[in-house]
C-alpha cells in the first residue's frame, strides 16, 4: 500500500502533523510520502490517502477543499483518513476540538474511514509577516498565543491505526 498523505499548511503546523504520519506509516513498513495539495500531482500510483487541513476562521483551507472536490472519484474509490488541526491556547486547552464547518460535506463526498481533528500550534518567530493581510497581522499580533497544543502520541497512535487498517487481511463475507 502506497500512501499520499496530502496537507494543506499556512505556517506549518499542519505540515508537522502530516510529516508525522507520513514517518510513521513508514516505520511500519507502509510506504508513504507528505506532500502539500497544490505538489500532489498525479494520484494514480497511490492505494490509500491521508488529507488534512489548518483550520482558519472554523473552515479547512481553501486549497484543501478544492483537492478533495478535484480528486473526489480517486479519494472514494480508495482508504482515506481526514485530519484537521486548528485549535490552540485556551480553545485547545478546555474544549474538545470540533469538526470544521463544511467537513460534513466532503465526509459525504468521498465517505473517510476517519477523521480526526488534532490541536495545532503557533509560533510567531516563524512566521512571514509579508505573506499576511493587515487584518491578519493585527490577529496574529495581538490575539494568536505562541505554543504547540500538538499532542504527537495522539496523532502517531492514529497514524499507527492507520498502517494497521491497511495491512490487516481483507475478509470476504459468504
């Protein structure tokens, strides 16, 4: 089984994460690969994908959508996990994270094993204030607090579930 784990990813978290899987679905001796949405290129030579998303303003990131609304027929015809990761500070740290809004309807679209939403991070040293909006430097300035809620066992426990579900022999019903 030949995994794509795609991602969409403003400032990297979300990139972290899918480099995560990617490492882990290796170790267990499932051939993977992380690449953003927009490098994915040509589907055919992958068995199973793995699809995430930053989460901004409660929705996945635009490009990441779009892939999935692309790629609908590849992605249900196959394996496919979803994962999100958005919240941070206070959010991640008394809430269970929710499902973004609009999720649902790609759920429907290519119908995931799972989806999983996991904390993100934040970091403002790495961040390119060039790249961003003024309202998205007074945001990122004054509202956004530094840290990484990531929770890494969580996200390679998933991972290895992942790997399991693939390798795990099929059975055919009489």
């Amino acid at each position: 089984m030949n995994v794509l784990v795609a991602y969409a990813s403003r400032f990297g978290s979300t990139r972290g994460i899918a480099e995560c899987i990617a490492e882990k679905l290796q170790q267990q001796e499932t051939p993977a690969e992380a690449r953003p949405v927009e490098a994915a290129g040509d589907l055919d030579g992958y068995d199973a994908f793995v699809v995430g998303s930053a989460v901004f303003a409660g929705h996945w990131m635009e490009e990441a959508t779009e892939f999935v609304r692309q790629h609908r027929s590849a992605l249900a015809s196959r394996p496919v996990w979803l994962f999100s990761s958005g919240p941070i500070g206070a959010m991640a740290k008394k809430h269970e994270p929710a499902d973004p809004k609009g999720i649902a309807k790609l759920k429907r679209a290519i119908g995931p094993r799972d989806h999983r939403v996991f904390f993100g991070a934040w970091d403002r040293g790495k961040l390119d204030r060039g790249t961003l909006g003024l309202a998205e430097r007074i945001v990122a300035k004054r509202f956004l607090p530094e840290g990484d809620w990531r929770d890494w066992r969580e996200i390679e426990a998933w991972a290895t579930g992942i790997a399991l579900a693939l390798t795990a022999p099929r059975t055919v019903p009489r």
